[in-house]
C-alpha cells in the first residue's frame, strides 16, 4: 500500500508540474481561501472559544444592574451577606489618579478593587502579593498593585519596588506586588487598568442609590447559573420589599459572555464569509480538474484497459487533488501569518482580546485539516469523472464520452453553486456598506471639524487642596483662548463618546411622583460657558449656560430635545423646574429647584448609534464640587493637532503641577466609535470582492471549455446557415442561465443570511430590496462579462476549419 501511495505521489507530482500553468491558479485559488480561512480562524478561537485567562474561569460570573448597569455599595454587601450559591464575591469602581511628585504628572487608568477579586481569578502576581481582607477597610486602602507594563515603565523593572511609596491625587500609596505581563482584569470593562488600590466603602457602605460598583462573583461548587439566578432573585425580592425600588431586574451573566457576547455576531459572520470564500475556490478547482481530466481521457481509458481499476483510477485522481490541497495549505499558511498580524495591528482597538489572536499550534492544525478537507471536497468529481470512463468508447477514434450530460451537469452545478455563494456574500456587503453609510450620516450634534481635546486635572495639586480649582480653571480658559489660531475653548466634565456616563435620578416641578423604582434619570455634564458654542451644538430654545451662571444667580440648566419633548410634549420647557433631591423627602420648600433656560439639540453620547436619552448641562460654577478633572475642548482655525504643545503650555502657564492626558481631535474619537463597524464592512466587502472574481473566472472557465468542446458543433451550425448573432447569442444564453439559477439560489440563502446579521445592522432592513437588487445586478452584469468573451470567440470560428479538424 505504501508502495502503491508513493508512486501515486510521484506521478502526481511530474503531472503537476508539467502543467505549471494550471498547478500556479489551483493552488493560488485555494491559498487565498484557506488563508483567508486560518485567519477568521485564529480570531473566533482566540476571541470566542478559549476560556479567559483565570482559573476555573467558567465560574466567573458579573451582577449588573438591569444586565448592563453597576450597582449601589449597600445592595452589594447585601448580596454578598445572605447569598450561598457563590464562593466568592467582590466588588471594583474605577478610578482615574494623578501620578503626582515627578517630572511630568500623568494621568493612570486604575481599579479601586476589595480584597476579594484579585484571589477569585486565581492569578498570582510576579512580584509580591495582592491585598488581604483588612487593606479595603477605611484607613488601611494605601497600596496598590502595580500591571507589569507600569512596572516596566515607571520603574524600569525594578525588583526592589516593594515597599516603596508612590504619590496618586497627592495622596501616598505603598507598592505590595506586580502582576503578570499578560494580566488583563475584566477584558469587557476598564481594559486600560494598569494599577489596582483596595476599595474601602466606609460610609458610602450604606447607600442604594448611588450605582457605581461593578460586581464580580465565582459561583460555588455544583450551583449552576439558573439556581445562583434563582437565589438572588429571591434576596432582591426581599430588599425590594424593604426598601422600594433599589433592587428591580438584577442579572447574573458569565463573564465570558459579557466580554465577547457583542463580537461574537461580527466574528461568526465572516467565518461564515470565508467559508464561502473557501467553497468558491474548491469549485474553481474542481471544474478546473474536471476540465483537465476531460482533455486527459485518452490516457485514462488507455490506463484502465491495461488493467487498472476504478478505485485505482480515483486514487491516483485524489491524490493529486490533496498535493494540490496541500501546497495551497502551505502558502494559506503563509497568507495567514500575515493576515493575522495585519488583523492584531490595524483591527478596531475595541475588539476584546484582539491581541490574545496569534499563528499557534491550534491554527496550524485547522489548517493541514482544511486543507485535507478541500482537497477531497474538490477531488471527488474529478476522481469519479475519471473511474466510470468507458475505456472501449474513449478509445474510439472521435469518441465523445467526455463530454456526457452527467459530466456537464457536474460543472453546471459548480458554477450555480459559486454563483450561488458569491450572490450571498454580495448581498451581506451591501448591507454591511448601506449600514454604515447609514452610521456615517448620523448627525452627532456637534461638529468634530478642528476640535482637539484633552484632559486636565487638579487632583493632587496645591490648588486642588486650596479651593482655587474653578479659578485655576478660569485662568487655564483664558489663556488657551489667548493662543494663536484658537478660535474658542471651553470645559466639560465628560466629553461625548468618551465611555461611561454619569448620571442623576431628577424630580420635575409639578408632575406626578414617580413609583419607587421609576424614577428617571439623566446624564449629567458640568460646562464652562462657550462649551456649546466650541463644540457648534445648536440652541433651539432659549439660551446656552453663560458666564453670568454663577452661585450668586438663580440655578439653571440646558436639557436637550429628547428630554424636553418627552416630560414637556405639549409644553414650553422654558422656565420649567427640576430637582435633583426628591422633594417629598427634602420638602417642595427646601428642594433646590433648577429653572430650563435653554434646549440643545440631540447629541450622541457614550455609543454613536444608541438612539437620544436624557441630557442635562450645568453651570460648573454653581457645581464646582463635582468631579477632580475636566475634559478641555478647543477649535481651532487651522489643524488642531498642530496647536495641542502650545496649548499645554498655556495651561502649564497657569500651574505645572497638573495633569493633562488623552490629547487628541475629536474627529479621531468619532473615528474610533466607528471603527468596529468600519472593519466588518470592509472585510465583508473584500471577501465578496474575491469571491465575485472567482465566480466570474469559473464561468468564463466553464464557457471557454464548452465552446472549445462544442467547436465541431458551432461550425456544422455556422455551414447550415447559423448567423455569428445566433451562436453568441446561444453561447450566452447557455452562460446566463447557469448565473440566473445561482442568483435564484443565492437570494435565497441571502434572505437566512441577512437575517442572522440583523444585529449587525443599522438604518437598513436585513432584507432591503435596494440591497438585494444591486447585488443580483452587480451579480448579472460579471457573469454577462465573463460569458461575452467565449462568446466571441465562439462566433469566430471557420466552418470550413472545424469541419476538416474533425
């Protein structure tokens, strides 16, 4: 046997190899789809089916206020007090310090954790220790634990860190341990983490109102997730008895779903496009070996009248099907090396574990496996083409067995089935494409045209100790306004696109009381006067907040459209109040009522395609106690990038000892909320490229052999009269009804396949007529193409020529 496979193998290869040619296009057709293949590959393991990087990771578990809020301190500890189906829960709240007392103050991204959480994922620092039960308690939260890249950064690797003291907000924080180089916490939220401190609640210990926690758990042993979801049912059931509206609709997700659950439509979509990428190919292949197995008949049915049987036949047929498989294997391989790190590099930054996805054994091994796979898949016609020849007919001189109706239905149905596929894939870009022209004409409320923005904190600053924070801030305006090419500037507490929101539950001035539980809130941004004015928000009503919005006037607010026309439909909002305490508990008296002075038009807030909520601006001036940090926004005459040195030195003016971090334009930030969508589209739109090309080669393939295989035939028409019209017009028809059948197919499995990227979508219906019908017609006028050049070649032909050829 091995024997028999080995000269199989060899005459495989000198076959292979006289025929360059077709060897070169067979393999090149099936590298690019099994390249393209290794790739989504590499992405869906790496993203979707590997477990997170912590022990037992399975059990990890997140609780989230209606399935995507945090949670109030109070409800936690409650949860964590009377629940038994969890082994271990632990609470986490961002933060963002001031590295204070060196050269150049940054801005770090951190995590206030309690002690349990860094236990629970079961990961083991390199350097030190995590914090023990009694460091998250008021007074004793003065360590942090370092990321390795901060490690690296700040320290230079320094081994003899622990122990030493390093200065955020001002405030000092000793070093007990550093975590691995690959230690990511939560990789679905607050991925930049690069610190950890204990979170000490002290007296917020008793609040339920203020939902800032986000809750982490490891289910116990043998409970499973509907009896954990069972349990703390039942606990929020009997809080929400003794206390109304604090624990409505409290869910438990895996957290494994909550980090990957909103790619994972993205990821299974184009691997199914590369899927069909890779069909197409191995059509190509096939009616491409079919073709060459028909100009190969004589030696087969010679081959098989000395002795040789069908299994012998088919055998000697697949293997040069799997070498060819192989070889393209090989170079996908090559092609997939590259398309992976060209994905690590320049794919959406927001795609979770996007720089976990690398060319390993896994990969590898679907590789060689697609490969084998593909090569059997498109060797099969060919190696039956070739085993039910009849070897007495083909040796007839003229003989015609190789071209029987059965043979030509094998290529018919491969060319329908490509078409077929192409036309799906088609039909996915368009949708893809229309969605995000719909994304891009989404009018943000603001225009991010020259605007740069960064932000500026005093937390850990004299002047932050002092009180003289709105004044720095003041000062800081006036100078950066005094920069040349600055046009205007202004300050915010958050800026549009920039993540979480914060938000207040608000009272209106003689409407109804809301029921516990219900009542509404809004997000909430502090402004200096001119913010509207830079960021070019348009005032329909009324006025913006003004520089004569201070302590000593009346409180006022601007609320958007949205907020408006929804609590006042029918109504003048102008002059209306609103409280942010509740009034039956302060009194109607002593609350502090807000008057409308002005509406905004809708704005985007932390998601570009999440529709209008409630927004209100406020005076910083009379809320100068919010908040440590401001976001600084500046137009510009000219490219505002240009301007950002000059501007950081107009505000080091002011005070050195502040920090300034995330510089950048906003047109970069609208960018980045778009780029998730962008990269689908566009590898969506690549892969639909490819597989039109190789649809149109295999019909103009399939075309070129049948004319060359009808020549006889054409000329004996041509010599009866047949006009050059008749026979292209017959060609062509012959062509255009093999893509018609494909179309037919392909609209079909387009209508299942929109309809599973529904979620992907927007501004557009997954079955959009305008969507399917440019594709069908894209579609038609490739295979009219492809079809129209055998076509001609076909009207050329010389009756007298043919006729004495045959």
């Amino acid at each position: 046997m091995l024997e028999t496979i080995l000269q199989d193998v060899r005459f495989a290869l000198r076959t292979l190899r006289k025929s360059s040619a077709f060897t070169f296009f067979a393999v090149f057709a099936l590298a690019l789809g099994v390249g393209a293949s290794s790739v989504m590959f590499s992405a869906v393991d790496s993203i979707l089916l590997r477990p997170l990087a912590y022990r037992d990771a399975d059990g990890l578990v997140v609780i989230l206020n209606h399935g995507r809020g945090p949670i109030a301190p109070a409800n936690y500890l409650d949860w964590k007090a009377q629940s038994k189906s969890f082994e271990s829960m632990g609470a986490a709240e961002y933060w963002t310090p001031d590295l204070t007392n060196v050269d150049r103050p940054s801005k770090l991204w951190a995590l206030r954790i309690t002690s349990d959480i860094l236990p629970m994922l079961g990961i083991q620092p390199v350097l030190g220790r995590v914090f023990v039960n009694e460091e998250d308690q008021t007074g004793h939260e003065n360590e942090v634990v370092l990321s390795y890249a901060l490690w690296q950064r700040q320290f230079g690797g320094d081994r003899s860190v622990l122990g030493r003291r390093m200065s955020l907000d001002g405030k000092s924080y000793a070093i007990v341990g550093v975590m691995p180089a690959n230690f990511k916490f939560a990789p679905f939220w607050a991925t930049k983490a690069e610190l950890w401190a204990p979170l000490a609640l002290g007296p917020r210990a008793g609040n339920r109102e203020a939902n800032s926690l986000r809750i982490f758990a490891r289910l116990a042993s043998g409970v499973g997730l509907p009896a954990a979801s069972a349990e703390l049912a039942t606990i929020t059931a009997r809080l929400e008895q003794q206390y109304p509206g604090t624990n409505r609709d409290a869910q438990i997700v895996p957290l494994k779903e909550k980090v990957v659950g909103s790619i994972r439509p993205a990821l299974l979509t184009m691997q199914f496009a590369v899927a069909f990428v890779l069909l197409i190919a191995c059509a190509n292949v096939a009616h491409m070996l079919l073709a060459r197995g028909a100009a190969r008949t004589g030696e087969v049915a010679l081959r098989s009248a000395l002795g040789a049987g069908r299994f012998r036949l088919a055998q000697q047929f697949l293997t040069e099907s799997i070498i060819l498989a192989i070889a393209g294997g090989g170079l996908g391989l090559l092609l997939a090396a590259a398309g992976i790190r060209a994905l690590v590099l320049f794919g959406p930054a927001d795609i979770p574990r996007v720089d976990s996805i690398s060319l390993d054994w896994r990969v590898t091994l679907f590789t060689l496996g697609v490969s084998i796979a593909t090569g059997i898949i498109f060797g099969v016609a060919p190696a039956r083409q070739a085993s039910r020849l009849d070897p007495a007919e083909s040796l007839k001189e003229g003989g015609r067995s190789g071209d029987s109706a059965r043979k030509n239905r094998t290529r018919s149905l491969l060319v329908v089935t490509e078409f077929a596929l192409a036309l799906m894939l088609l039909i996915g870009a368009g949708l893809m494409l229309r969605s995000l022209r719909a994304l891009q004409a989404i009018d943000p409320g603001f225009d991010p045209q020259n605007l740069l923005t960064m932000v500026v904190s005093t937390a850990g600053s004299p002047i932050s100790g002092l009180g003289r924070t709105e004044d720095f801030y003041r000062e800081a305006l006036e100078r950066v306004r005094a920069v040349p090419g600055v046009v205007s500037a202004g300050l915010t507490n958050h800026l549009p696109l920039a993540g979480d929101i914060w938000g207040f539950s608000f009272w209106i001035e003689g409407q109804p009381a809301p029921k516990p539980g219900e009542v509404p809130d809004a997000a909430y941004r502090l402004v200096f006067s001119d913010y509207m004015k830079t960021m070019a928000m348009q005032i329909q009503r009324g006025r913006p907040i003004e520089a004569r919005d201070t302590t000593t006037t009346q409180p006022v607010a601007v609320i958007n459209e949205y907020m408006a026309h929804r609590y006042w439909p029918n109504e003048d909002p102008i002059g209306k109040h609103f409280a942010f305490d509740d009034p039956a508990k302060a009194g109607a008296e002593k609350a502090k009522w807000i008057t409308v002075v002005g509406v905004v038009k809708n704005a985007v807030r932390s998601d570009w395609a999440a529709g209008p909520e409630e927004e209100i601006f406020l005076p910083y001036s009379q809320n100068h106690g919010v908040g440590s940090y401001l976001t600084l926004v500046v137009r510009t005459a000219g490219e505002p990038a240009a301007s950002a040195q000059a501007i950081e030195r107009a505000i080091w003016g002011v005070d050195r000892d502040v920090t300034i971090s995330e510089v950048q334009t906003m047109e970069e930030v609208v960018t980045r909320a778009n780029s998730q969508a962008r990269f689908s589209a566009a590898l969506l739109a690549a892969f639909a490229v490819v597989a039109l090309v190789m649809s149109a080669v295999g019909i103009y393939g399939v075309m070129t052999y049948a004319v060359a295989r009808r020549r006889r035939e054409i000329g004996v028409r041509m010599a009866l009269g047949a006009s050059r019209g008749d026979v292209l017009t017959g060609v062509l028809r012959q062509g255009m009804a093999l893509a018609l059948a494909g179309s037919l197919v392909g609209v079909l499995g387009g209508l299942i396949l929109s309809r599973l990227m529904a979620t992907l979508l927007y501004g557009v219906r997954p079955s959009d007529p305008l969507t399917f019908t440019g594709a069908a017609a894209l579609l038609t006028i490739v295979a009219l193409t492809a079809c129209y050049v055998p076509a001609r070649h076909a009207t050329r032909v010389d009756p007298m020529t043919a006729l004495r050829y045959e």
